[in-house]
C-alpha cells in the first residue's frame, strides 16, 4: 500500500522558514523569494512540522485527522517541495534574541564623535557594499543572498558578535553617514540590511540579518541585530514582527 505523508514525519524543505503569526502560518521559499500563507485547520495540522516552538499542543489536530485529509493538507506542500521527509537529520535554522534596544545613527555617533568620519576605504567599501546589494536584488533569488552572506562569513572567519562593540558603533555610524550619498533607508528596509550587512563584513563584523512578517495586513521587514540590539530601525517597529529568517 502506497505510503501516506501521515504515515512518515515531515520537516520544511532546507530553502524554506516558516513562523506561525497570529492563527496563520507563514512560509518564505528563499528560492523563488515568495512567501505563502496557511490557516485554519491546515496551519494547526502543519504548526508542529512549520514552528514547533509555537506548537502547543496544536499537534492534536494533524492526529485527529485521517490519511485522506492529512493528504490533503500536506501533498500539495510537497508536491511543490516546501515540505520533505523528516526522517533524516535537519540543521534547525538559526534563532535571534528578542529585540530590546536599538542602536540608531545618533547613539553610534555620540559614542565616538571624534572618530566617525569615513576613511577612505571606508568610503571605497560602501561604495562596493550598495553596488553589489544593487546587482543582487535584481538578479539573485533571497537563497542566492543568504548563502552569499554564508560565504562572506566563512572567508572572512567571523564569529556573528553578541553584542555590540565600539567598533561595530562607529562602522554603523559611518555607514549612516555615507547612506545619503547612494540612497534612503525609507522603505528600502532590505536593501538597507544587505548593504549594511556587507558593509559590516568588511569592516571585519558580523552581525544577524532578520527578515520577519506580520498579519492584517500581511508585511514583511527587514533589519540588522547584534544580540538583543537593533541597529539599523527602533527596537519597537521590529518587535511588531515574527522573525522567519535568521541569517
């Protein structure tokens, strides 16, 4: 007899996050950059498989159903292969802290004031950084970008900091200062984090890039995190968020 998908565990597919917000779930799929959205009886059955830190119990739903309506629900999912086999081992993606406090262009500049104006290949490294998040959001899928920002890391051998040192506040506050010769953080929030990010990283600093979601209406956001600190947005408006990608 041909086996069910209740009958084997399933886990998200490894280019897929997920999150439950309110009583929805949300999956990202980081290679075609698209986000889907479940609720009802589909996101309490696939909660344990999608967030199972939020679970709660709500695992009793998939066990009350039977083969047919357990199919149902999660064929499509791995039909277009956002659900797998769960039976092997998978990584769990990273996590953040909670945000609870923010690091903005005034804090980091007050922190040294003397000390903040670009260099010259600080100037040459945020020119490279805005080029290439540039070339990248035209060109690269999410899963593209979070393996290049992998990459950096792992050449560069650079720990993600805890929290936040006086060099990270002086890179940030160099950073605000040359961002309005390229562009605006306004409601480039992605554009800003990569650029950022990538900025960072030549600076030697490795910090964790966070994209999270809400509902009604549906939003997604992204900022920079070192530890529980935010610093490219206030702590407040990321809070409103549910992380779903933890770089």
């Amino acid at each position: 007899m041909p086996v069910t998908p209740s009958r084997c565990p399933l886990a998200l597919a490894s280019h897929v996050r997920g999150c439950a917000v309110d009583d929805q779930l949300l999956l990202l799929d980081l290679r075609s950059s698209r986000y889907l959205g479940l609720s009802g009886t589909r996101a309490r059955a696939l909660t344990p498989v999608v967030a199972p830190a939020q679970a709660l119990g709500a695992g009793a739903d998939s066990m009350s159903l039977s083969d047919e309506e357990w199919a149902a629900i999660a064929a499509p999912l791995i039909a277009q292969g956002l659900l797998m086999n769960g039976g092997g081992t998978h990584r769990a993606p990273p996590s953040a802290r909670e945000a609870l406090a923010s690091l903005d262009g005034a804090d980091a500049g007050a922190t040294s004031r003397t000390t903040t104006r670009a260099t010259a290949p600080e100037f040459w490294h945020f020119a490279l950084a805005t080029g290439a998040t540039a070339l990248s959001l035209r060109t690269r899928s999410l899963q593209a970008m979070v393996h290049a920002v992998e990459r950096r890391r792992a050449r560069g051998r650079l720990p993600v900091l805890c929290e936040p040192t006086d060099r990270l506040r002086r890179a940030v506050a160099v950073f605000d200062s040359l961002r309005p010769l390229a562009f605006t953080a306004r409601d480039q929030c992605l554009f800003d984090s990569l650029a950022l990010n990538h900025f960072l990283a030549r600076q030697g600093l490795a910090v964790q890039w966070l994209v999270g979601v809400r509902t009604r209406p549906f939003g997604a956001h992204a900022w920079l995190q070192c530890g529980a600190t935010v610093l490219n947005d206030q702590h407040e408006h990321v809070r409103r968020y549910t992380p779903i990608l933890v770089v």
